[in-house]
C-alpha cells in the first residue's frame, strides 16, 4: 500500500498547502532518521559522479521544500540522492502576503508566489553548524540555492549574494545563483548577462573551489537560453538547473488562476524544450527541474540530456514512492 498516496496526501490536502507543508516540514524535522528509512526501505543505487561529487542516485529534492535547511537528514532518509536548501537570502524576511501557494490537483500543478520566505542565512548557518557537529549530517551532496534579499536594491544584487555565499560556505557541497524566481521584484532581470556575470565572478573572488551553477526561468527565449549557456561556459560555472516556475498559467483555468509562478505538470514540456535547447549549446551539467511527475517524465529530461532531475511538485502529489519510481526505471 502506498501510505502516501492513500493516508497522508487526502489528510495534507484538507489543509491549505502552505499549512500543510509547514505541517509536514514540522513532522520530518522531528522523526527520526533511521524511522523514516524503515518506512521505504532500501533503494536500487545508481551512482554517478558530477562536478567533483558522488551521487548515490540522481533524483534530488529541489530548492523550496526545504527553505530554511531544517530536515536535510530527513531527505536522505527518504532515499534522495542529493538535496538542494533555501532558497536562503542575506536578510531574514516574511516573504508575501497569505495565501500565497495553491493546488490545482485536476491539472497536477501548484502556483506559489511565497517571496523567498526564510529566516535568513545566518540563522541558516548556525543550524547547519549545529548539524554538522551532531553527526547527523548527510552523506548525500547538499546545494543551498541562494536569492537576492528583497529589499536589496538591483544594483547592490552581488553584495547580497556574498553575503550569503560567505556564511554558507562551509555547508553546501554545490551553490545555486536563484536569479529566476518571479515572485521577488525585478529578480529576473539579473538573468541579463552583465548583471549574472557580476554576481558570478563576485561569489568566485571569495571561493572558486565550491561547484557553482546558476537556475534559469523556462520563460526565456531559446536565443536567451543559448546566451545563458554561452555566459555559463565564459564564466566556467560548473552547471545549469532548468528550470525554475512559469509564468505561462495557459493551463489554469481563468476563474482559477492566481498571481505566482506555476510548477507541475503543465511544466513539462517547455522545462524539457529548454534542456535540449541548452544541451545543444553546452556540455556542461544539466540539473533538470520542472514537471517531473513519474518516471516516464524523469526519463525524457534525461533523454533531453540532464544528468540529474530534480522534484518538488512531483513529490507534493506522488510522495516518496516517485523517487523509487523514478530510480527503478532508469
């Protein structure tokens, strides 16, 4: 019996979806690790290595489950193969008003426009200090995806990327430069070559060792695409994710349609276009995002040319069994 599917997904969703998140973010901070694996028992491994680092399998959990870094042991527990905080900002902030995420189960898809919501990253990196000097620190890689705080101004957008860079240094096995979100004003207009190149090369004075990609909206042209990989190999970043929500809400019903960025489903095509688009340009690494709902969804971004996925609203409506899905058929 899938539990998740038959038990906790009808309990969570009688919620409204930020209610349920926290509540199950609450749950998996406080459940022990060695319970949660019992509950999935073991997974098929398919190893890979990328960018300097080992990868037990190459399903991960995205950035936005967990922003505020507080259940990494959880994640890996549940058979994850790497996992990705935050997304984490220099200043702690409140994100937007509620409600401010919704599910559209008919259509598999949620719209959030939550506004880098999290505590900020020095209270970030005081709890992963904590962890790490536990012992219960995750063997799988850990990325920490940072954004810019919103009451930065643009022009100051690389001093407030440092700011979080340098503070979590010592946590992230891989960093993610979030430039692609639409729920931060005026964010997505550091996709613009000159504006990432300086975030990029301003995060590389303070430590070039530590792999370094950038996430991209799926809203971009195919030509913007194909800058974004030319700029990603100038600048020798170690990948790219693609991509990001979308501001494309064609499969939304209008009665029901809501300000935000859409995830889910309706995704999937255009995150696949964008990963063969970039893969025509670029040998380097590909972190696909978007639309991956079962294995069959995970294969063609493979196909397309990822060398990982990564899900969020996939496991919102399918749960831990997807991973085991996805790596079973692969």
């Amino acid at each position: 019996m899938n539990c998740y599917l038959q038990i906790l997904r009808p309990l969570l969703f009688c919620l409204p979806a930020e209610a349920a998140h926290n509540l199950a973010m609450a749950a998996l901070r406080l459940t022990p690790s060695p319970l949660i694996r019992s509950m999935f028992g073991p997974l098929p491994q398919r190893p890979l290595r990328l960018f300097g680092l080992n990868f037990p399998n190459p399903v991960g959990l995205a950035a936005g489950m967990d922003k505020n870094a507080v259940a990494l042991p959880a994640w890996q527990a549940m058979g994850f193969g790497f996992l990705e905080a935050g997304t984490i900002t220099a200043l702690a902030q409140p994100g937007n008003e509620k409600p401010r995420c919704f599910r559209f189960p008919l259509q598999e898809a949620l719209i959030n426009r939550m506004g880098f919501n999290n505590r900020g990253a020095s209270a970030a990196a005081k709890r992963l200090r904590r962890l790490k000097s536990s012992g219960r620190w995750p063997s799988i890689p850990v990325g920490i995806n940072i954004g810019k705080s919103k009451v930065t101004p643009l022009e100051n957008a690389a001093s407030d990327y440092a700011t979080s860079y340098n503070l979590l240094l010592p946590y992230g096995d891989y960093f993610v430069i979030n430039v692609s979100s639409p729920n931060t004003p005026g964010l997505r207009t550091l996709q613009d070559s000159d504006s990432l190149a300086q975030i990029i090369r301003t995060l590389k004075r303070i430590h070039s060792g530590k792999p370094l990609l950038v996430k991209i909206a799926p809203d971009l042209t195919d030509d913007a695409v194909r800058e974004m990989a030319a700029l990603a190999e100038s600048e020798k970043l170690a990948g790219l994710i693609a991509t990001n929500t979308t501001l494309d809400h064609s499969a939304i019903p209008a009665p029901a349609d809501k300000i935000g960025g859409l995830s889910g489903a309706p995704l999937r095509q255009r995150s696949t276009e964008v990963i063969r688009t970039l893969r025509s340009a670029t040998q380097l690494p590909i972190i696909a995002s978007g639309g991956i709902m079962d294995a069959a969804s995970a294969k063609e971004k493979l196909d397309a040319g990822a060398n990982l996925v990564q899900i969020y609203t996939g496991f919102v409506y399918h749960g831990p069994e997807l991973i085991r899905d996805i790596v079973g058929a692969i």
